[in-house]
C-alpha cells in the first residue's frame, strides 16, 4: 500500500483528529519515507478534500463540518434516484448479482476497515448507476460519494449505523430485482436521506 492510501486509510480510521496540523517532517518519520511522497501526498488529499490549507503552505484534518454533510446529503438524495431510474432499463440479471456480491462482501463489516466499507459502499452504488450510460452524471455522483467518504467510517462506526444501510441496500437491490423501479427509487433516496439526516444530528448534538 502507497503512502497516499496509507494516509487515507489512517485518516478516514480517525488516527488524526479533526483540526490537528499535519507537517511534512512528522509524517515522513512516522511513515518512514522521505518527504518528497510526503509532499505529494499530502496535496492529492488536499485535492480530493481529505485536507484542507493551514498557513500558507501548511495543511490540516478539516473539521466535520455539519452543513457540508446537509449539502451533500442533499444533492445526493435529487440525483441518486434519477440515475437509478436511468440505469434500471438496463440492469441485467448479472449486474443485480454483481451488486449483490458486493453487498454480501460487506456482511463482515466487524472485519473491516472504514476505508473499506467506504470502497464498497461505493462500488455497490456505482455497479446500480453505470448502466445508465450518463457519463456527466455519474461523474457528479461520484464526485459526491467522494467527499462523502471521510464521513462514511465515522458514521458506520460512531453511529452504528452498518446494519441498517446493509438492510436498505438489500431493500433496493429486491425491488429492482421485481422490476419495481419506483419503489427502488424511493428506498434510495429515504436511504441516503435518512443517514445524512443521522449524521448531520450528531454532528450538531454530540
């Protein structure tokens, strides 16, 4: 495992509190390398929104920031059932299993690391929309899911919340399988609601 995936691991595990000042020369000793991996490293999380500007050329752990999890929370619910009901029209039979294989990988959540739920969460989302052929709105989606990954770990773990997103995704992937769509659909977006509204809670009332 690379030092980037290193980092993203132990950040999404909580090995960094939110707020602390992250410094090329600590991380280096701490994970043995020199600090030009460091450096690069530490800008593609910065990039993908794990880090965020400290000082002028500093970084560190953001802050779990309530509105941004409502924003995102959000626009997931409006576009995640639209790309659903796109892509159903073309959901074979495989790519159902497929979906499932994913899922039923995940039933060992207690073995797994949050970067990992985190992963799967998103390849069971992503085997459901890609079929739709919407390149720029699965791009969106992905995006979103993207930045929703720091929160993922903290929510499947902090809240205890694994089961029940295991139960609904077991829910979407029955009805689809019965060919109703829009029940799917609906399951979909109270599943994504619902956690988002959990999350935003604690964040608010710890």
């Amino acid at each position: 495992m690379g030092l980037y995936q290193r980092l993203k691991s132990d950040l999404q595990k909580g090995r960094f509190a939110p707020g602390r000042i992250l410094k090329q020369s600590e991380l280096a000793e701490m994970y043995g390398v020199s600090r030009i991996p460091v450096r690069d490293a530490l800008q593609r999380l910065k990039s993908e929104g794990w880090l965020s500007g400290h000082g002028k050329r500093g970084v560190a752990v953001p802050l779990f920031d309530p509105l941004e999890v409502e924003d995102l929370y959000l626009m997931r619910t409006r576009l995640e059932p639209l790309l659903l009901e796109l892509a159903a029209p073309h959901l074979s039979g495989e790519i159902l299993g497929r979906a499932e294989d994913i899922l039923d990988r995940m039933e060992i959540g207690n073995q797994l690391e949050a970067a990992e739920i985190g992963a799967l969460n998103r390849e069971f989302h992503a085997c459901l929309y890609r079929p739709a052929g919407r390149r720029t709105l699965f791009a969106t989606v992905e995006q979103l899911h993207q930045q929703c990954e720091r929160y993922i770990g903290y929510q499947s773990r902090g809240l205890d919340y694994q089961a029940q997103s295991q139960s609904e995704h077991y829910e979407i992937l029955s009805a689809l399988r019965q060919g109703e769509i829009q029940q799917a659909t609906c399951i979909l977006g109270n599943h994504i609601s619902a956690a988002g509204q959990a999350l935003v809670q604690h964040l608010r009332n710890p």
